[in-house]
C-alpha cells in the first residue's frame, strides 16, 4: 500500500477529536460578535467608484472612434504596419 492508503486507514480508525463538540458553537460566538449586517463606512466610496465607472462607460461610447486602418497609425521605427496580418487579409495593391 501507499502511504496515503495507509494513513487514511488509521485516520479512519481514530475517534474523532474532542474538540469537535465544541467547535460550532466556538464559531457561533465569533461571528457574532462581528458586524455583517451594519453598514460600511467605505459604502459611499463605493457607490460613487461606480457612478463615475457607468459615467465614463458612457461618455466613452458617445464618443465618435477614429478608422482602425493600419495606415493611420504612426510607426515611429519603419514601415511595418502596412504587412500586418490584418492589411494583407484584405488584398490593399
């Protein structure tokens, strides 16, 4: 046998821990004492993240987009965008 095999079978021959009576209500008491359902301070940031985020979704999509053509980019070092996939898929002579 593998040694996994074998320390599986003696884990499931083992009791249980005695903790493990314990453990839901040491969870229980954790939790609350924590606030889940008390607002947030940083909601407000929150809210205003996202009206500025669907703000600029907006303007940008209103905004008129210039042509995608190759040839209207500038290339600083050389002429190389002119044998770009997407120019030579279209038969440009």
């Amino acid at each position: 046998m593998n040694d996994i095999d074998s320390a599986l079978q003696r884990l499931a021959k083992a009791p249980p821990p005695t903790d493990l009576d314990r453990l839901e209500a040491a969870v229980f008491e954790r939790v609350e004492g924590h606030g889940f359902g008390q607002p947030h301070v940083g909601t407000p940031l929150r809210i205003c993240a996202v009206a500025l985020a669907v703000a600029l979704g907006i303007v940008g999509g209103l905004i008129p987009n210039r042509s995608g053509d190759a040839e209207s980019f500038p290339v600083p070092l050389s002429d190389a965008a002119r044998f770009a996939p997407s120019t030579l898929l279209i038969g440009h002579s």
